[in-house]
C-alpha cells in the first residue's frame, strides 16, 4: 500500500505545461484529483475546447471493464494526441473531442489507473457504490472549476460504462432534485451518450454474442442450429442462470476452436497476440525501479469474453502503458511518486474487485426520458462483445414510439451508418467498426458527438 501523497491542488496548480512527445495546443489541459473522501481521490484530465471553452459543452468519459482506466479513452480514441494500436508513437489527433467541448476523463473507480484507493475496502465496489463516488467526483470538479457551471453537461462512455453512465446522470438528477430543497446550484445536466455499452444482461453481452456470429457467418446454420433447439444461454459471470447442457458446451467449444483467430472487439479487424515479448514493463520514479503490466486483454476490458477466450485473448494498448509509466509522463500530470504505476485495467489487482448487479441501467432510462434528458446511444456495427443485435433487441423493448425510422448518415458522401429516432432516445451505428468505435472511426464519430452535444443530431 501507498501512503497518501495527493493533494486536491488548486486548477492553475493542475496545469499541465506539455505532455513529452505531444505537440503544443493553443488550449489548457489540466491533469490532478477530485475528492470522493479522505481516503479515495479521482484522477482526471480536462482538456478544453479548442473554440469555444467558455461556452461550449462540459462532456465526461467513462471507460469500461468495469476497472478499466479512461486514459484508455485519452490516449487512444478522442485525446488530442494518440498512440493507435500496434504502435508505439504519439501523434496528434486530427479529430479530438475537444474541438468543440471541454472533454473530462475521469479514473473510475478508486484503485483504476493513477486514481488512488488507501484500503482494499476502498476498492470494493458495484454499480451503486460507484455511481455515489463518481457523483462526489463532480461536485469536486465544479469545486475547483466553477466557471463551468453554467455549461451544459453530457455523461458519455462505452462498454461496461453503459451502466456508469446511465447510474451517474440518476445520481446526479437525484442531486438536483434536492437543491430545490435547498436552495444550492444545480448541475447543469444534459443528456448521455453511451458507445456499444453494456446496459440490459438479457440482451449485452454473451446473449448477442451467437446470433451476432451467425449472422456475419463465422458459424454455418447446422451449428446454430444446436445453439438454438437446445436453448443454449450464458450470461457474464452468472449474473442469471443460464442454460447449457453438454450439447451446449460441445457446440461452444467447437465454435470457439473456429474463431479462436477472431478479434471479437471488430470481428474484421487485425488480432493482436497477449504474447508480449516484455509483459511486464519497468520504470525508475524518483530513483526507484517500479513495474507494471503491460497492455490489457480484451477478457479484462470486456472480462464476459474470457469465458470464450480463457487467458489468451488478444492484447492491446501496452504502448500506452509505456508511455504513463515514464517518470517525465507522470510529473507532467502531476501524478505523485506514492501513487501506484499504472496500468490500463485493474481486475483482481491491488484488491480491487467490482460486483455486478443483475438489474443492470435498463430501468434507469425511462426516469432519464421522462426529466427530459437527451439520450444518444451509438454502437459500432461489427462489435463482438456488445453487439449492435442486443442493442436494438433492448431498445426495441422499450416500446417507445418511432419519431424517424432507419436512416442512413454521412460523413464525406459515404454511408457512416444509421439512425433511428425514437421519442426519448437516439440509436446510431457506426458501419463498418467495432467496440471502440471512437478509436477506430475517429472523424465519423467525432462529428456525430460534437452535432449530439450542441443539439444538432
């Protein structure tokens, strides 16, 4: 364990002068804590918009896991300067979400990334427990920057951040509701956006997984065959009882041993092995030697998949994990020495552990619909891990009416995919890409977010 070297510094304190190897910006980024209480504190980074910062829209990222760092977000899908995966440079990003917002990523929960937790009791968390922290989390923002206040709020993330997200925005209309009672500031909340996120357990996840294969013909109709008359049914972790006799896990194993080549996060795109040549990096922070994990599996930043994949999924992003763990890196954040190395998903480490709840955010929408918040959902169409199926699937099942029915949008002319409105709630897909849409169609959804957050979508 680390003693306690965070200090919530003032914001001219948490200015960040230049990231090493990251061009000059003509905006402030800001790196430093948030107070959830005297023994967690939140690391964030604000980068502000690079028209309008004054005025334009305050949006929040979550990344997934659930303990998976949003410096993933920062560094590889809408950060001003990215490494993509497989390489090991920083470039800058010519379609940041700073554009035209000031972009908030926020560590979550306490343990994750550079975010600091003093006991395992503080690393013990679910859907709740977290939600209550991320709240405190805000107010500490609003704390030390006041002046965005007035500016319109989006919650936004992807994959086990469709249940952050969605538990946030109740926690924080919940918040509203009792200033009214007490006469104190209301924050000014929005809308959400949540990117192929996990939301419905009947649906995400493992329940689309199948059908989602079948239909892009990585299994023939006689296998599927066996998957449907027999009723076969997992779901991640057990959150419910499945179903699946051994038939079921004949069929599975025989599925599995033909895909095991698959990248299940963009069925068409490149595999990268977890077979590190260095899995374990080093770094020397104030003249001691530390180490730390090097890259992360797609079976901790989506663990539901590690029932298919077992120990050996791909990897990605130990590039990332390179660059944070440099001594340079961390000062330019202001990250103290007492603060653990970091490293892109947090899993078992460290204590941290993360309970799911069986209601998963589904029931949370129809408060969000009626107080009026905006909501987007968008989803990459050739995602694996929460397929675009299940999430028409639990949309459909909301039986809210039809506003505007399947649409395509474009970006230079081309089809970047398709909308349907309904009343209380956007569905978008991203054609062509998988979970981390953001990262892998970066203008396409760069436009998308911008146009949702100034009212435009």
């Amino acid at each position: 364990m680390f003693v306690l070297g965070v200090v919530i510094a003032s914001p001219a304190d948490d200015l960040v002068d230049q990231l090493p190897e990251c061009a000059k910006f003509d905006f402030d980024m800001y790196s430093g804590y948030l107070d959830v209480n005297e023994t967690k504190k939140l690391h964030y980074v604000l980068v502000e918009s690079q028209d309008s910062p004054k005025t334009d829209p305050l949006v929040i990222w979550f990344n997934g896991g659930p303990g998976c760092s949003s410096m993933l977000g920062f560094m590889q899908e809408h950060g001003p300067c990215v490494i993509d995966d497989g390489e090991t440079e920083l470039k800058t990003n010519p379609f940041p979400w700073n554009m035209k917002a000031n972009v908030l990523y926020i560590e979550s929960p306490a343990g994750v990334g550079f975010s600091y937790a003093e006991g395992e009791s503080d690393r013990k968390f679910n859907d709740l427990l977290s939600s209550h922290d991320n709240l405190e989390a805000v107010k500490s923002f609003y704390a030390k920057f006041p002046e965005y206040e007035p500016n319109g709020l989006y919650i936004t993330g992807e994959s086990y951040a469709g249940i952050y997200v969605p538990y946030l925005a109740m926690r924080i209309h919940q918040h509203n509701e009792m200033t009214k009672l007490n006469h104190r500031t209301p924050i000014n909340l929005k809308g959400i956006a949540v990117g192929n996120g996990a939301t419905d357990w009947n649906y995400d996840t493992t329940p689309s997984y199948l059908p989602m294969a079948y239909n892009h013909q990585l299994m023939d109709g006689e296998l599927y065959d066996v998957f449907v008359e027999n009723n076969c049914t997992w779901f991640f972790q057990d959150v419910m009882e499945g179903h699946h006799p051994q038939v079921c896990q004949d069929a599975m194993s025989e599925y599995n041993k033909n895909t095991a080549r698959i990248n299940w996060y963009d069925i068409y795109r490149k595999v990268y092995d977890s077979a590190l040549s260095e899995p374990i990096g080093e770094t020397v922070i104030d003249g001691e030697t530390r180490y730390y994990k090097r890259g992360i599996s797609m079976s901790e930043y989506t663990p539901w998949l590690k029932e298919f994949y077992g120990d050996s999924a791909p990897t990605i992003g130990d590039s990332v994990a390179d660059y944070l763990n440099r001594e340079d890196v961390r000062k330019a954040l202001h990250i103290p020495s007492s603060i653990q190395t970091w490293q892109g998903c947090a899993g078992g480490s460290g204590g941290f552990s993360y309970t799911l709840q069986k209601e998963g955010s589904v029931w949370i929408y129809q408060l969000l619909k009626s107080a009026g918040y905006e909501i987007l959902k968008f989803s990459g169409d050739t995602d694996g891990a929460v397929p675009t199926y299940g999430s028409e699937r639990w949309i459909r099942d909301l039986h809210w009416s039809v506003e505007k029915d399947w649409t395509p949008w474009l970006v230079d002319n081309q089809v970047a995919g398709y909308t349907k409105k309904y009343d209380g709630l956007t569905f978008t897909t991203i054609h062509g890409v998988g979970h981390m849409a953001p990262q892998w169609k970066r203008q396409e959804v760069t436009e998308m977010i911008t146009a949702f957050v100034h009212g435009e979508w």
